[in-house]
C-alpha cells in the first residue's frame, strides 16, 4: 500500500479544558518549530479554546 505525501505532516490537536482530540490538520516541519497553538471550538465544552499539537 502507498504512503500518503500527508501522512508524516498530519498532527492531532487536544482540547486546553477537557483533553480530547477534536481535530486533525497538516503543520509544515520546515519552517514552523515547536508545538502548534489554535484557538478552535470545541463541542464538548462549547466553547472556543486553545488547541494544541499532540503526538500521534
């Protein structure tokens, strides 16, 4: 099976208040360093909150 070019850039983002994963997106390594920080909303707590980068 072939490996998706996307793949290996793919990160989870983790809700700041309840902890759980609600997103997925792509981070370009090469030119940003460190863990990702967004501000998204989140159903569980109905609220906008920070987001950050997760392992995978």
């Amino acid at each position: 099976m072939a490996k998706s070019k996307f793949s290996e850039n793919l990160i989870r983002l983790k809700c700041g208040e309840c902890k759980r994963i609600n997103y997925f997106t792509r981070k370009n390594k090469k030119t940003s360093e460190g863990k990702l920080v967004i501000q998204k909303y989140c159903k569980w707590c109905r609220a906008h909150t920070k987001h950050t980068e997760t392992k995978k």
